[in-house]
C-alpha cells in the first residue's frame, strides 16, 4: 500500500499557521480601530464639555452691566485669590464656574477670561473665554467670544 498525500483529509500545519497568521492580523486592526474611535469620541465628550462650559460663564455674565465687564478680565480659575474679582457677587460669578470646570472636565481643568473694551469698534466689549484641560499627556483648549 502506498501512501498518497492528495488523498489525505484535513489541513496541514502550514496552512493552518498561515491561517492563524492572518486572523491575528485582522484581528489587531479590529482592536487598534476600537481603540482609535474610543479616543476620539473621549475627546469630543471632553470640547463638547468644555465648549459648554465657556457658554455658562457668558450666561452667568448676562446680568452683569456694561462697566462691570472690566473686572473679569485676566480671571483665570487657577488662581483665584490672585485674579477674582474682590467684589463678592463678581466673586461668587468666578468660583461657581471653577467648581464647574473642576467637576466636569479635571481637577486640573482651568479657565481664563479676556475682556477688551472698544473692541472691536468704540461703545463695544470682547469677551473672550477660554477652558483648558489636560487628557492623553496633552493640553487641549476651547475658546468662546461674545461681543456685547
């Protein structure tokens, strides 16, 4: 009797190494795609946040008049005692947004606040507000402007 290998029934190893090798391939790029969309719908999550989180500040200025405007200038969340405004009403406006930041993005999230008067015409006032925050090992920002 004579041994026939065309007449053998299954696999060989070879074909079931190749076979391996390529479901391990596909495999990897399956998970390197979940994990490049779990990145990136995070970081959405986090500007979508943050991007509300400048809008609330603006919002919390809306009753504040015209010439008031002035004293949030340079706020910046980071530093409270150095750039709150002393007034406690201004005050209360700065920390609300702080706790805001903080419980929302990170403890280390921060905002600062621009405002440039007669900008950009006579009679008018920029203000600019920003939320800064740290995800991956790197900063990423979003900034809102209102001129009023």
């Amino acid at each position: 009797m004579t041994f026939n290998w065309r007449d053998q029934k299954g696999l060989t190893l070879l074909e079931v190494v190749i076979a391996l090798s390529l479901l391990t391939v596909i495999i990897m790029g399956l998970m390197f795609v979940v994990g490049s969309t779990s990145k990136a719908m995070t970081m959405s999550k986090d500007r979508d946040r943050a991007t509300a989180l400048a809008s609330t500040f603006l919002e919390l200025l809306g009753t504040t008049g015209y010439d008031d405007l002035i004293v949030f200038n340079n706020v910046n969340t980071s530093d409270a005692n150095a750039t709150f405004p002393e007034e406690p009403k201004f005050y209360s406006i700065c920390d609300r947004w702080r706790n805001e930041i903080k419980s929302t993005l990170s403890s280390d999230a921060f905002g600062v606040v621009r405002v440039e008067t007669n900008t950009p015409v006579a009679g008018r006032t920029r203000i600019t507000v920003f939320v800064f925050w740290e995800r991956g090992g790197s900063q990423h920002s979003v900034n809102m402007v209102e001129v009023r």
